[in-house]
C-alpha cells in the first residue's frame, strides 16, 4: 500500500537530509504552518528560515528510523546526527494537500542544542 | 487495516496516561529497552521508574495527534499538559513481540524540564 502523503514527506526529507534545500521547499506549501518545540512558525519563508540553517549548518547525517503514512497525513522519525549533538533524533507530522505540505508537527529535543548554544556563548567570553 | 502493534501501543498509552500504571505495565516486556533522550534504560522495573513519576506527578493530560502501525511495530505522537510545560508533545516508536512492547524510541523535548528543574533548584535556595 502506497501513501501519496509518506512519498511527499520522504522526498522532502531525502532532499533536506542531502543539504538539498531548494529541491526540499518545492514540497512546502507557501502558506505551511510549522509547529515546532520553539513555538508556530506560518509560511514558506519563515520554514525556510528555520530548516535552513539547521540542514546547512548543524546536519552532519540523518538516519531515517520509522515512517508511516495515509492517504493525506505522514509520519517520519529518524536521528540526526549534528554537530551539536551526536544524537538528535526527531518525529514529524506532516498533512499534505495537492503534493506539498502544508503543517507540520516537529517534535526534537532542543536541551542538547541549547547546552552548545551556552557552551558558545562562555566560549565567545573568554 | 488493523495493526496488531499499534493495539498494544494504544492500550499501554490510554492506560498510563490515565494513570492506570499497573495496566500500562502489562503491555511492557520484562527485558524492554527504551531509548529515551537521556539514555538507554533496560529492563521493566527501570522502564517502570521513568514511566511512573512522570504518570504520577508531571502529567496533566495528554491528546493523541497521530497513530501508526504495522504488523510489528507503530509509532504514536501526542501532546502532554504537564506541571513543567504546558505542552510537552511525544513520539514513540515502539517494536512489539508477543503481546508486549519490547523496544521503544522515545522523543521528547527536555529543554522545559530542565528550565522547570532550574527553576525549583532556585526556589529551593531562597
């Protein structure tokens, strides 16, 4: 049984995973709502923003651990690994309408990513 | 289509997150391992000492977002109210064999319970 939605989030996730951003937001709706551990975050833009940054610069590898999905809804889990945090696992939720993906529910630890910011910060103070 | 792991995933979950802690034990295997963000735990009685307190005094309530499974294994997120956060969402992916769940990645975000226990640990000094 094939998931029209799972083929969406997996091609996205493939090309974010592969620090291939732009072929990644040609899955994101423009008006996608991304709810993340920091709080909502609405638009293209502001996803771009956010994913961005994190597969460019903190993604070393991502090893995909589960997905599953249905007719509109996916759901993926793998870890991450980052220069952060050697293990940063993490789930997504995402709803697709007419082959993008227009919310997403992204659950990730941030503790091991706020100590580094922090570790930073004393660092920069010295 | 019913999954016969996504049945014990949801029956543990219903239970422990309506407190019932003994039900929730009888879905868990006696040499479970669970790979939650702070480590591995092995074993039920340590699977037990992560459940409980955080079933017993942390946890509000908690509404499913999303289930999955297959034959052997589902994946579930959800959002939890809790004493430390407001919003504490979850996923886990768990392997069931024989009835029981027997191996479960366990996301969740630390960062608001770390604050939480900053928080007390100044309380406590004052």
């Amino acid at each position: 049984m094939t998931s029209p939605a799972l083929q969406i989030a997996l091609a996205h996730h493939h090309a974010w995973t592969s620090k291939d951003l732009e072929t990644a937001m040609t899955y994101i709706a423009d008006d996608v709502v991304l709810e993340a551990p920091a709080g909502t975050l609405t638009g293209i833009q502001a996803y771009r923003d956010f994913l961005g940054p994190f597969a460019g610069q903190f993604l070393i590898r991502a090893d995909l651990i589960a997905a599953f999905g249905d007719e509109r809804t996916a759901m993926l889990m793998y870890d991450a690994e980052t220069i952060p945090a050697k293990s940063a696992p993490a789930a997504e939720y995402v709803t697709v309408r007419d082959g993008k993906i227009v919310h997403n529910r992204f659950i990730f630890d941030r503790l091991p990513f706020e100590e580094f910011r922090r570790r930073q910060t004393a660092a920069d103070r010295q």
